[in-house]
C-alpha cells in the first residue's frame, strides 16, 4: 500500500537500501568484535 506520490519502485529501491546498509554495518561490526574480545581479553562466550 503507497500514497499517491509513491511509486512501488522507490519503495523496493528504499528497502534494499535499508537492508544493504543493515548487512554491511552488521559485517563490520561482527569483525570488530573479534579484535575486542582480543584487545580486552574478554572470553568467546562473553562475544558470541
């Protein structure tokens, strides 16, 4: 359902956007996570 001056196409183009930038920020983040768990000798258990 969009309003009159949405077309399906903006929002298809919005919400692969959207999941775009969520999976490239969770892939960052997920590497960055190993060099804490080293850096603040936090155990794996802790991090996973």
């Amino acid at each position: 359902m969009s309003t009159p001056g949405t077309s399906p196409r903006r929002i298809f183009i919005s919400v692969a956007a959207l999941l775009l930038t969520a999976g490239w920020s969770a892939n960052h983040f997920a590497s960055v996570l190993v060099a804490l768990r080293e850096q603040l000798n936090l155990s794996p258990l802790l991090v996973n």
